[in-house]
C-alpha cells in the first residue's frame, strides 16, 4: 500500500517493518498551538506541503498541478507571489519574480523545444524588454513602450543578417512562450 513514495519512507522509518503512517493530511503545529505548516492533498487531488511564518501566515508552498506541472512558491507577509518557479507538465519551466501587486515584473522562461526567454514586465503585466533565443538559437531583442506597444527590435537570422526592426505603435511584439496551463 502506498507505492513507491511510501516504499521509499518506509526504508527510512526508525523501526523495519513498521508499517508506514497514511493521512490526507499531516499538520505541523508549535508548541504553543500554532499551525507552521501542513503536508497534505489540495482540493485538486494533488500533494502540497505548505510552511507558514510564527504569525500563521503562508510564506512557502510547494507542490503538484493537477496537470502534473511541479511549483515552489514564496509568498510576501501579505501573501502575495513574490517567486515562482514552475516546472511544466509539457517540459517548459519558469521562474517568475513578482512585485507586492501580484504581477509577475522578471520572468526566465525555457519552453519544452528549448527556447529562452528573459522578460521584463509592467506592474500591468506588459511586456516591456524581452531577451530571446528561439529553438534553433535564433535570439531576438524587443523593447515596448510603457502599454506594451512594440517599439524596436533587434534579431539575427539564421544567414547571420543582423538590423533593427522598427514597429509601428500598434504592432504586437513576437508571441510569448507560455508553459502549458499557464
């Protein structure tokens, strides 16, 4: 019972062949009655383990999606994202570093065909600087103005051929590469 995760524990238990303690959830609490922390199965189905600080406050949670992607969160006093780092289920991963508004303001993204991307973004969550290297190591520089409006863009070809490429106010910048389910 219990798999290979429970197989593995129970290798590690004090006593062989103590059978291994099962629960959907499993609290830390301090000696004062506090809860710290909780390992435990999320609404969704899936293993979280979450650490809070001596004010009951959630500051640590990593855990499984229900599409399989893996994710390790630090949270501000006011709980509030400030990191993020996600592994997807598809083979992308990311990390994101967050302002106290919630949005996402540095993103490092590699997606599942090897493509890397450096984003810096509007407290609006506009695009604003992006550094690329597409999957056949094509890299490409864009700057936006303040509403996310392509300005200026800089990339190499395949060929070598390098040179500015000027937008006009309404054109999009170059798609972005979002891990699946994000």
């Amino acid at each position: 019972r219990g798999g290979p995760v429970a197989n593995h524990l129970r290798h590690a238990s004090a006593a062989p062949g103590d059978p291994p303690v099962a629960a959907n959830e499993f609290v830390l609490v301090s000696e004062h009655g506090e809860t710290m922390g909780a390992f435990r199965i999320s609404p969704e189905g899936t293993p979280q383990r979450v650490m809070a600080d001596k004010k009951g406050r959630c500051r640590l949670m990593i855990g499984l999606d229900s599409d399989g992607s893996a994710e390790v969160a630090l949270t501000d006093v006011g709980g509030a994202y400030r990191v993020r780092l996600v592994s997807g289920a598809d083979g992308s991963c990311q990390l994101q570093l967050a302002d106290g508004g919630k949005s996402p303001r540095i993103v490092l993204r590699v997606d599942e065909k090897g493509a890397a991307r450096v984003q810096l973004d509007s407290s609006k969550n506009k695009e604003l600087v992006t550094l690329a290297i597409d999957e056949h190591d094509v890299p490409t520089f864009s700057i936006a103005d303040s509403d996310g409006s392509a300005r200026r863009a800089h990339s190499t070809t395949h060929a070598g051929a390098r040179g500015p490429h000027l937008f006009a106010r309404s054109a999009p910048l170059p798609p972005r590469h979002e891990p699946a389910g994000r």
